[in-house]
C-alpha cells in the first residue's frame, strides 16, 4: 500500500497530541507530502504542526501556495479556516 497525503495528516495529527512529538518524523513527513485532496487534510496538518511546535516552512509555503492557486477555497469549512489561521499565525 501506497503512504498517501491523509495517511500523513493523521500520524502527524496523532504524534501531534502527545507530550513529546517526534520532531525527526515531522521533518520527514514534511519533505514527502506534496498533495493534498481534502480541505481537512489541509487543516489537521499544519494545526499539528503548530500544535507540535515543529517548523517546517517548505510545507507551508507549499500549502498556502495551493489553497491560493487552486481556486478550492470554497471547499473549506469554517473550522478548516480557524485551524489554517491558528496555525499560521
């Protein structure tokens, strides 16, 4: 089985929420996404990122870049945008 965007989005989501995320797998994680299909995905990811406290700003930039480029914005519910924002505040 292939590792996918939303396989992705839930280990980062998952390691995320314990007391002391993985830092090293973050980065990796990182490096490998470069798609992403569902608004959720989008948000439960750099939500984990911020809440992890782990910068990684080659996926930011990569996210942000396709949430603008591609038009999907109307995709996005209202708790997808307070997640996106949070985070990258």
């Amino acid at each position: 089985a292939e590792f996918n965007a939303q396989d992705m989005c839930n280990m980062v989501w998952a390691d995320a929420t314990v007391d002391k995320p993985h830092a090293v797998l973050f980065e990796a994680m990182g490096n490998e996404v470069n798609e992403f299909k569902h608004p959720q995905d989008f948000s439960n990811t750099v939500w984990a990122y911020a809440n992890a406290g782990v910068n990684h700003p080659t996926l930011f930039q990569m996210l942000a870049n396709h949430i603008v480029n591609t038009g999907s914005l109307g995709r996005f519910k209202p708790q997808d945008f307070t997640n996106i924002v949070w985070a990258y505040a």
